[in-house]
C-alpha cells in the first residue's frame, strides 16, 4: 500500500508536495514464525487437525504417498530436507498431489530448499520456508525530504510582511521627495522598477542555483531494513581430541591440547598416637655384581651384614643385572635396593657403609664379588615411649599432600597457557607417582610425607567450537543464514578410554536471514520509486523497511552508490 503524506494545511494557496514517504512493512517473521530448530519441524496449534510428516533424503515419491495414504489428518505437512531425491522431478510432486485430492487431502510441503519450494509450487502446492513463512507485506509512505518547521514558516511569513512594509515606505518616501511635480514621481518610480526588476533577476538565477546543486548534489537515499529473526537450539556432545589437526564437522571433533607438568612435594604433618613402641631402620643400599655377566636374582629378606654384623634385609626380591666386559676386565653392573633392619632399635640407625656383604653367598665364589654400600644412614629405629602417626593420621596426611601437590601444578601450568585456550573443570587427570611416609617423629613430634605426581590438563580454542557448530547450521538450513547474538554453554567434560575429552555443549542462536548491503545498494542504484518498491519487496527474510529519498523533488534512487546509504538491522 502505497500512501503519500502532506502535514501542511492548505491556506489561501495550491497544495505542494513538500516531502513524502513509505515505509516497507512486512509482518514479523519472528512473531509469526512457528517456533522452529533448523532443521526441525513446526509446532502446530492442536486445533489444527494436521499431521507431519518428516521426508528422508532417499525416499521415493510412491513411498512418501503411501504415508499419506496412511495418515488419517485432512492436512499433511511434508517437511522435505535440502538434496531431497523428491527435488529431481516435478512428475514426483504431481503424483503427491494426485492422491491427495483424491483422498480430500492437503498438502502443506516446508523446506529451506529453494528447488523443493519451487517444484512444489510450480505443480500446485502450498509450499513455505519453515523459518520465515511467506508473509504479505506492503509500503506505507515515502519520505522525501524533511517537512518545513512551523517556526520556518512564520519566519518566511514574517520576511515577506517585512518586504511588503519596506514597498509601502518606499511609495510613501516618493510622493514626499517629488517637489517638482510628475516628472519627479517617474523619475523615482523608474528608478524602482529597475532596482524591482534586478531584484526579481538575482532571485531567478539563485532560483537556478538551488535547483542545479539539488539536482546534482543533493539527491540521497537512506534505507534500512530489517530482516526477520529466528531462534535456533542445538544440543550436543563434541569431541576433543589432541591427534585432530582441524575442526572435523562430520566427527563432530574439535583438536586439543595437552599440558602436564611433574612435581614432587615434602610435608610435615602432627603424630596424634603416644604409647610404647618399637620401630625398625630403613635405607637404601647400592648391590654391586663384580662375578660375571649373568644376572642376579635376589629374593625379598636377602641379609646384608654390616662390618659390626647388624643385620639388614630386602624389602622387596630384586634382580642385579650382569656385569661387563671391557678389554678382558669386568665391570661391576649395580642396582639400588630397600633393606629394613633385622630388628628394632636405635642401635641400627648406623651411618653410610662402604660395604655389605652377603652371608648367603659365603663359601662361595660370589661371595667376594657380589656386595653392598649406602651412601645415607640408616633411620627410623627406636623402641620405646614416644608420639607416633597412627593409621589415621597417615591416610589424612597422604590425602593432603596429594591435594596440595595437585594446586600446585595447577596454578603452575595455567599461569602458562595461553589466553585463547579454554580449560573446563573436570578436563584434568591427576597421576601420583610415589608416595613415602616417614613415620620417624622430629623434635616437634611430626612425620613427614613425600609425594611425586603428574598432572595433564586437556584444553580446546573456544573458536574451535564455534567453528564447529557454524557448520552443523551450515548442514541442516545452507549458507543463507547469519549468526546476530548466541549463547554457548559446556557442560561437565568426561575422558574417554584413549584419553580424548567427551565435551557436552548447549547452543542457543538468533538468526537472520543473510542480506547484504553492498549487494542492495548495487541493484537499486537509479531505480525508480516503482522498481525500488518491487526490489525491495522481493529480498528473502525480510521483516520490514523503511527508504527516504531527499530532497522532495526526487522521484528515484541516485545513481551514485556514495548517495545511497543501505543499514541492515
């Protein structure tokens, strides 16, 4: 609907056409749109007595008219997905539309296919895009130029009062200045006319002026549409994985990376127990194989025997490997073992030995070849009265080391990474390493607790993801669509057995349907108000628009694109 507006009222004069305008309004996609997923079907009002039916990409036309056949609705809605093998032929549409006006039915067929809604149209169905459905839109005015101000006017008013008094006094000054009868009233008079006529010259050519700039300079056109808006959800689980070099759509994989680091920590914690007790020496020893190049197995309580003859055993079997041959002449292999004293006491904190021998081996050859030395004394034997960590205090001061040793290469590696990656909590793998209790009590009356472990952070590029769902848009409704506002959620990232992260997202998007300015501008440079009308009616996901052509007097769009200036909201 075209409507031309003029806020003067008519005075005394002809009615001129100051300014003028037409807004192009088409109803509100959004408003009106069915609440929709890409991808997904419309949400149908119960009162409608219809039925959907979701069309595979493979599914011949015999196969889809059979279903509905089968429907018992009087209205079907065929939601047909983009490469449909229903696109191919337009024989297949007639043959839908056959059976359903033969069973009284009709058939409302949605697609964002833009083949599939031609075909069905083209042979006589109702066809509609499912996220901006076919709206009648229609022009309410055209604004060309700017209205003059009531206060312009009275000023102009004013000005020509002014004028029309200046003219009085000038006759008046006349007839007072002409003592010599006729001949000096045409004198003076003549010399009005000529300063009149000069006036009226003057205004001519600004008249002139005005109109060469307005038509050359001043012609401009300002439109601005808006196109209409959806809500898109997507819910999904992405995969992030550190062998991924891209972002794969299809996988449904984003690429990761890896940052570990490893520590080791030493704590001192309170011994709550206080009683009798009796308490063995530990330390490491050095075993030495000087015999042959053969290994050595030792089994776990193996005796080690001190020069003064304390006695020391294996904690735990271990194998000496063989020595080497260098020229002729061995060189003695070595491997690093636990022993624990015979029996308890402080007797046996000894210091360093340079050598253990092996009583089991006396008498025989191995016995000058296979021997022993510590570097470190001996500790922890005691017996008798004294605080000592109970199981209890043990298992508390493991699990504090344990978690004071995890913040700690925690804030360590994330002061590393970079700003562009993203760590989610639960995406971080804690490994202890090795964990020693040293029950010996200080003078303070504490044990101390050493811990070792590693700990791998898996993180991702936030862009990654984004990437990623901007392709699955991509899949389900094509390249037409932009991205005006989203929110993206994680939630709680899980490791899968070959130490990939299985990460859960929720995605809430608005749409627009994708119209460029630069494009638009190009196709109404010099259109006329007509063609401008129908070009604009015709864009796709349009909501509304609103043009201005300025000053009053133009009639079309510039065919300067500098002169059109084109918003899309």
């Amino acid at each position: 609907m075209l409507r031309i507006e003029d806020p003067r009222p008519l005075v005394g004069t002809p009615r001129r056409r100051s300014f003028s305008s037409f807004l192009l309004v088409a109803p509100c996609a959004a408003a009106k749109l069915p609440a929709t997923r890409l991808g997904g079907s419309f949400e149908i009002s119960s009162s409608m007595e219809a039925k959907k039916i979701t069309v595979a990409k493979s599914d011949e036309a015999t196969t889809i008219a059979e279903k509905i056949i089968d429907a018992p609705a009087k209205e079907i809605i065929l939601s047909v997905p983009r490469f449909s093998k229903l696109a191919e032929s337009g024989a297949n549409f007639r043959l839908l539309k056959r059976e359903a006006e033969a069973l009284k039915k009709e058939i409302v067929v949605e697609s964002v296919d833009d083949a599939v809604l031609d075909l069905a149209r083209g042979n006589g169905l109702t066809a509609r895009n499912p996220f901006f459905a076919d709206s009648s839109r229609h022009f309410s005015d055209i604004v060309k130029g700017k209205p003059r101000r009531e206060d312009e006017a009275n000023v102009e008013k004013r000005h020509v009062q002014k004028e029309d008094s200046g003219v009085s006094a000038s006759h008046h000054r006349i007839h007072e200045a002409a003592p010599y009868g006729d001949g000096g009233r045409r004198r003076w008079g003549r010399r009005f006319v000529s300063r009149a006529a000069i006036f009226g010259i003057v205004v001519v050519m600004l008249a002139a002026v005005i109109s060469i700039v307005g038509f050359i300079v001043l012609p401009r056109a300002d439109i601005t549409v808006v196109a209409a808006k959806t809500e898109w959800l997507h819910s999904d689980s992405v995969g992030v994985d550190t062998e991924a070099t891209a972002v794969d759509v299809v996988r449904r994989v984003i690429p990761g990376q890896i940052f570990k680091d490893t520590k080791n920590i030493q704590l001192l914690f309170p011994a709550s127990g206080q009683g009798k007790i009796e308490r063995k020496a530990k330390g490491t020893i050095t075993i030495f194989n000087a015999h042959g190049t053969a290994p050595q197995p030792l089994v776990q309580n193996t005796r080690f025997q001190a020069p003064d003859g304390k006695i020391f055993r294996l904690v735990a079997k271990v194998t000496v490997p063989g020595a080497r041959l260098e020229g002729g002449n061995i060189v003695p292999s070595s491997i690093k073992a636990e022993v624990i004293a015979d029996v308890p006491g402080e007797a046996y904190n000894i210091a360093p030995v340079a050598k253990f021998t092996i009583p089991g081996f006396t008498g025989t050859p191995k016995a000058a070849t296979f021997y022993a030395s510590s570097a470190e004394p001996m500790q922890g034997g005691f017996k008798g009265d004294t605080a000592y960590p109970t199981k209890e205090d043990i298992v508390k001061a493991k699990d504090a080391a344990q978690t004071a040793l995890r913040d700690s290469i925690n804030i360590l590696v994330r002061s590393q990474l970079d700003p562009d990656f993203k760590l989610l909590e639960g995406a971080t793998q804690f490994k202890l390493i090795t964990q020693k209790v040293n029950e010996t009590i200080d003078a303070d009356g504490k044990f101390s607790v050493f811990t070792e472990a590693e700990l791998a952070l898996t993180v991702f590029r936030e862009k990654d993801v984004r990437d990623l769902i901007g392709g699955i848009l991509v899949e389900e409704a094509g390249n037409d669509f932009e991205v005006r506002s989203d929110e993206l959620q994680y939630g709680t990232p899980t490791f899968t057995t070959r130490g990939a992260l299985t990460l859960p997202i929720s995605y809430r998007g608005v749409l627009a349907k994708r119209i460029s300015s630069e494009e638009l501008r190009a196709r109404v440079a010099g259109k006329s108000e007509a063609d401008l009308r129908a070009t604009i009616f015709s864009l796709s996901g349009l909501e509304s628009a609103k043009i201005s052509l300025w000053p009053f007097w133009v009639r079309k769009v510039p065919q300067n694109p500098e002169k059109i200036r084109v918003v899309v909201d």
